[in-house]
C-alpha cells in the first residue's frame, strides 16, 4: 500500500516491555535460540543491537522518566521526589521521579511541536497524575461506586498524558496490575493494549507519528491465569464487552508454544504476537518502510533496583527497512537519556540543551565517533560511574536513614511485608535490624531489589570498583587492593564532575 503521509520524515514506534530478563530475548547470548519470538528476531536480523546499551536507573518510573525527558532521572520534578531531595538532602531516585507535564517537558511534546502526531497506549508508571483515588485489591469491580472510580481514575490518566504531550491516549494502565485495583481485574492484557494501538495507527492523518507502546508484561503477576490465560475482558477500567480479536487468544499460544518447545515462555510468545499485529498494522497503512522501531526493555531485571551491571546493562535494538550502516550491531557506548535526543534527531528537531543525553543516531549511520566515554547511573542511595571497563560504585545513606531508630525500621519493614502478604508475595525477612538495600529504608533490602541483594557478595561496601573485562559479574572488590590508586581517583574524580551538575548532594567522602 502507498504511504499516506506528505511529511516523509519516518515515523517513530517506540516499544519498551516490562523487565524482561536476558534470556528472554533471542538477541543475547543468555536467551539465544531458547525463545519462540519470530517478529522480535526479525527486529534484530534486520536492525541494529545496542549492545552496550545502559540504564542510568534500574526500576521502572526513572528509566522511562529519562526515556521520556531525555534527562537523569534525579532532575525530576515531580512534589514527591523534590521533597524528599530536601528532606534527606541527597536525592532519592526510585518510584518517585515522575516526569510531572506541568513542569517539564517530554519528547512527546518536542515531537508534537516538531510536526508528529503523538500516541501513547500501555504502562505509564512514569507520568504524574493528579486527582487518581486508590483502589485496593478487595474492590469489587461490579461496584457502581467502584466503576465510577475506576472511569475518573482513566479520565486522570488521560488528561494527564494530554498535558504530557500526547494527542492520543488510550488502554492505560497507571501501574502493575497488582497496584490497579480489584484482584479480578489485576491482571495482564496485551491485547487490549495493542488493540489501542492500531486504533492509533489507522487514524487518518498526514502528520508522521510518534507511539510509545508499553506493554505490562513479563512484569508479575507471572501466573498464567493473571498473564498470557487471563480473560482478555479484564481491563484496569472494568469489563469490556468483548475480548479484543487483534492477537492469537490463549489456546494458540499454547499450541505454538509446545510445538516450538518454549513452554513456560508463552508471554514472551504474548509479547511477540503484539508487535507482529504492530508490523502487519503498519503494512496495511502502507507505513512500515517509513517507520523507525525502538525496543528496549525499561531496565536489566537481574539486579534490578540496584546499579550493578544486571540492572544496568540491557542491550536494546533499533530497526528500519534495509537496516542501519552500523550493522548487525553496534559496541558503542549508549545510555536511556540518549533516545530522547536520537528520537529528536531522526524527526530533524532540534535537541534541546537541557537534556542529558546526546544522539546516536550518527553510530546508527556508520560514524565511529564515540557518543559517550563513560557513564553515570543514580539508584536509591547509590551512585556509579563506568569508564575503560572499569566501574566505581559508592553507597551512601544520609543521616536521616542511617539512623532511624528500631522502631522506624519495624514500621517500614511491616509496610512492605503487609504489602507482599496481600499480594500472596513470600516474605525475605520479620529482622528491623537487617542493613538496608541500595534502593530503599527495608532492612533486608525491598522486595524488587531481593535479586540483587544475594548476588553480589561486596552488596553493603560503601566504595566498589569492579574491572569488569575480568569480572563481569562484580564478584571481587578492587578497592581495599594495592594498585588501583589511579584508577580510584579517577573514577571518584569523575563521578564528582557528574554530580556537581545535577540536583541533590552525594557525599562521597564519608
């Protein structure tokens, strides 16, 4: 089919899934060959891997906050994370860095202002949304009183997103599905997502476009019967009619999974249907050779909540048709803050200077210019920096953490553990008196950051430095060791030249 836009710059599909883990990407070496995903493959067989693609923070909200902004995610401004920087006097960077679209710009926005038509279907957990009530997982979704919220917190979302820089908002899930409201609809569904946006897609305009598409899944719940079984009437705004028909339902899944023997993958299978109703979507509007694909995974899910390079490392791949100069792949040192100004770059809109990151689009076309020669990353009360292979981690908890009394620790301890009860989660420990983890007050360490926690062996240091051509996984602390003196300072000096630009005093002498 012809293309029907006049504007010919490409169109922008940016899709990012929810913590995803190395071997459920045929793309890295740790999942190659083990999943059943033909439409992801296609991505990678004919674009470019990121393979040294980071994350500078490794939750959900400040990793999309710095695909969205194009900036760390200790710039937020949202009223949570800005009081609690001048509460504790460093920043805290965690759920709390919202991107609040009464303040601060997005590339939806600078998108929008360049000519693009904006769509947004998916998880948000990254936009600040004001006027949402909660509601727990024991509402009752036949409920008028309930129905009701559940309309008015989707109007919030929505408006929100429009302030946010969206034209198009629609199948929105403000969280997890455990954190939506009722546990008959705490579930995932894919298919509604998607079917939001083709909705978008087909929408007769002449302007390219810009969708960020964010699927909910792998994220928990895992089990089938909340995932890839669940009943695709189940949406955050209450019950649909219908099911969606734009993917294979659940009994193709399973069918395509056990001939392929990747059972026990099936929602990685869920994932791929999605984006392959994407691509046929955009062949039917004759837009596919035009478009611009992103997928990235919000953060490496191995040491999530932590800034070790299984949180931090996470290899992302960009296609269009008839690849990139750059190849199958590309080495070239990139960060989460650099899709924002790639983004801008391929749209031919000028990259703003308060954004951190730079393009990549110059190594997407061949250009062996180094983007970046280091790296930065801020994760609840850790900072780290990344240069020549070697990398600096400093833990440091501000005197109000550190010295909350026992009855403090206890209270935060049983926030967190009524929480995992209530959502049928097991309990890591009933100790007030364990160390905090780099992310969170919890002592034992949060319930997303437990990964982390029991793989790294110098996880409570206060200074690290890992060689990590030698040590990949960060098992051996350099720093007490005779002979690194120059690569300490260095590294400290550097990650002072970091931080003396950005909100929120790290102390790096203790």
């Amino acid at each position: 089919a012809p293309s029907l836009l006049a504007d010919q710059r490409p169109n922008i599909l940016f899709i990012i899934t929810d913590d995803m883990y190395p071997w459920q990407m045929n793309f890295m070496p740790e999942g190659a060959g083990k999943n059943y995903t033909p439409n992801i493959d296609r991505l990678a067989d004919e674009g470019t891997v990121m393979r040294n693609q980071y994350v500078s923070s490794t939750v959900c909200t400040p990793s999309r906050y710095s695909v969205m902004t194009g900036r760390y995610a200790s710039r937020s401004q949202a009223p949570e994370f800005v009081a609690t920087t001048r509460d504790l006097g460093q920043s805290h960077v965690q759920w709390n860095s919202f991107a609040d679209p009464e303040i601060e710009k997005t590339v939806a926005h600078r998108l929008k202002d360049a000519g693009y038509r904006t769509g947004f279907v998916g998880k948000d957990h990254v936009i600040f949304t004001r006027g949402r009530k909660h509601l727990g997982l024991s509402s009752d979704p036949d409920d008028p009183a309930v129905q009701e919220t559940m309309r008015e917190n989707a109007k919030a979302s929505r408006k929100a997103f429009k302030a946010a820089g969206f034209e198009y908002v629609n199948r929105v899930y403000h969280n997890n599905p455990d954190f939506n409201g009722s546990r008959e609809l705490a579930v995932h569904n894919q298919d509604w997502v998607t079917e939001g946006a083709l909705e978008f897609l087909r929408q007769e305009d002449n302007r390219p476009f810009f969708l960020y598409f964010a699927t909910t899944i792998p994220h928990g719940p895992t089990e089938p019967e909340r995932s890839w079984k669940a009943d695709r009437r189940a949406t955050p705004e209450g019950w649909l009619e219908r099911a969606p028909e734009v993917q294979p339902g659940a009994e193709s899944i399973a069918r395509r999974a056990r001939e392929q023997g990747v059972e026990g993958r099936e929602t990685i299978l869920w994932i791929d249907d999605a984006i392959g109703a994407l691509l046929t979507g955009l062949d039917a509007i004759g837009e596919l050779d035009n478009t611009v694909i992103f997928f990235f995974n919000d953060h490496g899910q191995s040491a999530k909540g932590s800034v070790y390079e299984g949180g931090a490392h996470n290899p992302s791949l960009v296609w269009r048709q008839g690849g990139w100069p750059a190849g199958a792949e590309t080495t070239a040192l990139v960060s989460n803050i650099d899709f924002g100004p790639t983004m801008l770059d391929l749209a031919g809109a000028r990259i703003p200077d308060d954004m951190d990151g730079a393009s990549f689009l110059p190594v997407l076309k061949g250009s062996e210019a180094k983007i970046r020669d280091s790296l930065f990353f801020e994760m609840g009360y850790t900072r780290g920096v990344l240069k020549d292979g070697f990398k600096y981690i400093a833990l440091r908890y501000p005197p109000k953490i550190a010295n909350l009394t026992r009855e403090e620790r206890q209270a935060n301890l049983d926030v967190m553990n009524n929480n995992l009860r209530e959502r049928r989660r097991p309990v890591h420990t009933e100790d007030p008196m364990a160390p905090f983890g780099h992310l969170m007050p919890v002592p034992g360490g949060h319930d997303a950051e437990q990964g982390a926690v029991k793989a790294y062996p110098h996880y409570y240091d206060a200074d690290q430095l890992y060689e990590l051509a030698s040590d990949p996984n960060e098992q051996v602390n350099l720093w007490g060791e005779s002979g690194y003196d120059e690569q300490k300072q260095a590294l400290q000096d550097l990650l002072e030249s970091y931080l003396v630009t950005l909100p929120g005093k790290f102390p790096l002498t203790q």
